[in-house]
C-alpha cells in the first residue's frame, strides 16, 4: 500500500535522477566515461485526498485534542506538490479553490519544508507549487496532503535520505491527518488520529463527493461535538471489527452497513443543510451518505461506476451542494512523479 515506502521511494526518487536531471559527461578520449549525477531541477509529488470511512471520538483531553478510532480511506482525488530550488521559500497555488489557500508560512507545504530543512539543519529556500484539486476546508484532508507532499518532494530534491519513520515523526508534528496523507491505502489511526496501523482492502470502493458552498473549521467541528456531548459519558473509541472486514472483503454493501462518524451531528449543526444533500444522494441510489471528517464535503458510497454517474448527475441536479466529484478508493499515498 505504501507508495511512500523506503524501498518505493528509493526507486521513484531514483527514476527521477535518471529521468529528468542533467547527467555530465567528462570528455575523455580513452578509459571510461565518468557520469556524474546533479542534483534534481524540480519534483513534483502526488497526494491523495481521504475519507473517514469510521470516525469515533473520545472526550476531550487535556492537550484539546480527542482521542480517535479513525479508519481512513484514501481515496483517487489529488493534488500534486512540487518543489524547485528557489532564493527564499515561497508557496504559489492554482485551482478552483485557490484564493483560500494562504501563501504565508502557515502554509502546511511550507511548514513541512522548514520542518525537513531544519532537522537537517539546512535552508529552507524553496518555491512550493499547489496544483490543488481536494477542497479546502472540505474534511479531506486537503492541506495535509500539501504538507506531506512537500515534505516528501523536499526530501527528493534535498537527497537528505530521511527514514520513513522520520517523515512519519515530522508528518504527525505537521497535524493527526498528516501521517496517513504519506501512507494512503486504508489505515486505522489512533491516539489523536497519527498513529498509523494499515489496513487490508480488499477491492474497490467507488464514491461521490459533493462539495459545499462554504468550510468547516475543524477545531469548531469538534468544539461543537463536545458542546453536543457536554454532561453524556463519553465512552473511548474502539475501531470497528466489522468494518474492518468489510474493507478487507472490498464488499461495498457490508461497507455502507457499517461506516459511521460521530463528527457528522456536530458538523450538522453548523451547517444544517448538508442534510440536504445527504437525502439527495441517497434518494439517488447511493448505498449510504456520511459527512465526510469534519465536513463539510459529503461522500456516498456506491455500488459501481454506473451507479456513481446516476448519483452524481443526481446531486448535480439538486442544487444542494457547490460541485460533484466521483472517484476510486483506494488510492496510493505520496508518490513522486516520474520525471
Ligand atoms: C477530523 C479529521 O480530519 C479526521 O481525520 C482529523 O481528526 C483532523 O485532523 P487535522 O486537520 O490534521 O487536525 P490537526 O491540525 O491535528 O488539529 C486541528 C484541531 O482539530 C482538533 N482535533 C484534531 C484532531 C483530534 N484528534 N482531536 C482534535 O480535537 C483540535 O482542536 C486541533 O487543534
Ligand atoms: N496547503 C493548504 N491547503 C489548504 N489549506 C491550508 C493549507 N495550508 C494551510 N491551510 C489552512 O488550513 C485550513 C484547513 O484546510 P484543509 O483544506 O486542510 O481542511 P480540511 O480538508 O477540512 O482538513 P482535515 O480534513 O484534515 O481536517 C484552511 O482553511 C487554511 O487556512
């Protein structure tokens, strides 16, 4: 599943030295010809967006954060990062969400830029470009996958040869939805949703997304759980072993029969109309509808690539939601693009 794994990573970043950047030849009439290798251009990596296929939360605890049993999903929506030497660090971004991305620092692209270049005690200068197709704010992990494609494209183009256990520390320093961004596939994250144990998937999960007219904030989604909550016992999360099968049969109905999120009566309350859209696609045939994250896109598990066109032309239709995507699940994580 680890498209980010040592070994695959080794060979990509290796693809791109032999496929894209300058080779010198040292003019030598007699013996061997000697090769000497530069450094890359520019790398362009690839991130997959995610969706939580379960998302149990826990109180509250004293850091602010909630513990999680969080099954991710990631899933064939992506933007691609690349990175390219530059005098300062500097962040740029294109697509249809672009005006909302900030091009400061707090960008998630600079901040795993500074992160690698500092644990390597390096500078940081680089021109980060966002070729951004996952929604911002949308619960997808959208600005996550900038960090970990970032973090992933520096470490190509520096050649600091970090471990995967290095990039998987910095990712979850990056924030809980980082970590999986690196790894895709399916995984169960625990502890505040960093800590990572794969999962098998059996098949293909085919979905529709239908993104909302405006964001959540993700720190007001779970304010609002915890106001919800307030006063119940709120017990620990525990993953579900029936929906760990079902991804492992890749059996979409065993799936939609068990897919939860306890996020989605929080992010319903402050965007009540997505209620809209989620009797849209069910009426459309979808197998179930959850909010995905902490919202406010919402995803509808289908049986198959028919069915996915008829919903998707079904919630397009309805004028509850802002755009309509399908894809694949499941998608690989951070890959580097061949040169
Ligand atoms: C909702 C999910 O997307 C589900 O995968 C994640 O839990 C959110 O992950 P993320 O966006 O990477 O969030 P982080 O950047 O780590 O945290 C942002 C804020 O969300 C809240 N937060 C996040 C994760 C978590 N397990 N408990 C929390 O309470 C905290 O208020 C935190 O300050
Ligand atoms: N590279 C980035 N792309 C998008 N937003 C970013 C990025 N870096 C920082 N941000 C900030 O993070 C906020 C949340 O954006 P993001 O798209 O990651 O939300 P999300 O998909 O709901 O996150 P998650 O699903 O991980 O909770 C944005 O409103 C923006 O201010």
């Amino acid at each position: 599943m680890a498209a980010a794994g040592p070994a695959a990573r080794r060979a990509v970043v290796r693809r791109v030295a032999f496929g894209r950047h300058r080779t010198a030849r040292a003019p030598s009439p007699v013996g061997p010809v000697e090769t000497q290798e530069f450094p890359p251009v520019s790398v362009t990596v690839r991130v997959p967006a995610k969706v939580n296929v379960q998302l149990s939360v826990g109180a509250a605890r004293p850091d602010g954060f909630h513990d999680l049993a969080n099954v991710f999903l990631a899933v064939g929506l992506y933007d691609e990062v690349t990175v390219a030497p530059a005098d300062t660090l500097r962040v740029t971004c294109e697509g249809p969400d672009a005006a909302h991305v900030p091009l400061d620092r707090t960008n998630l692209a600079a901040r795993a830029a500074e992160a690698l270049a500092a644990r390597y005690g390096r500078s940081p200068a680089v021109h980060l470009h966002i070729a951004k197709d996952i929604p911002v704010a949308g619960g997808m992990a959208g600005g996550s996958a900038d960090g970990a494609g970032a973090l992933l494209a520096c470490d190509a183009l520096w050649g600091t040869g970090a471990s995967r256990a290095e990039l998987l520390d910095i990712c979850a320093e990056l924030g809980s939805d980082v970590p999986f961004s690196l790894v895709g596939g399916a995984a169960l994250g625990t502890g505040r949703g960093e800590r990572l144990t794969a999962l098998d998937v059996g098949g293909t999960f085919r979905w529709v997304f239908a993104m909302a007219g405006r964001g959540l904030s993700t720190p007001a989604v779970f304010r609002e759980f915890d106001r919800l909550g307030a006063g119940a016992d709120i017990p620990e999360p525990v993953a579900s072993a029936e929906l760990i099968a079902a991804l492992a049969k890749g059996d979409p109905d065993a799936l939609a029969a068990t897919v939860s999120n306890d996020l989605q009566p929080a992010a319903l309350s402050l965007y009540p109309e997505l209620a809209d859209t989620l009797a849209a696609g069910l009426a459309a045939g979808a197998l179930t509808a959850l909010v995905s994250g902490s919202g406010p896109t919402t995803a509808f598990l289908v049986r198959d690539a028919a069915s996915a066109e008829t919903v998707a032309r079904s919630l397009r239709a309805s004028g509850t939601c802002r755009t309509v995507r399908t894809a694949a699940a499941p998608a690989p994580g951070a890959t580097v693009l061949t040169a």
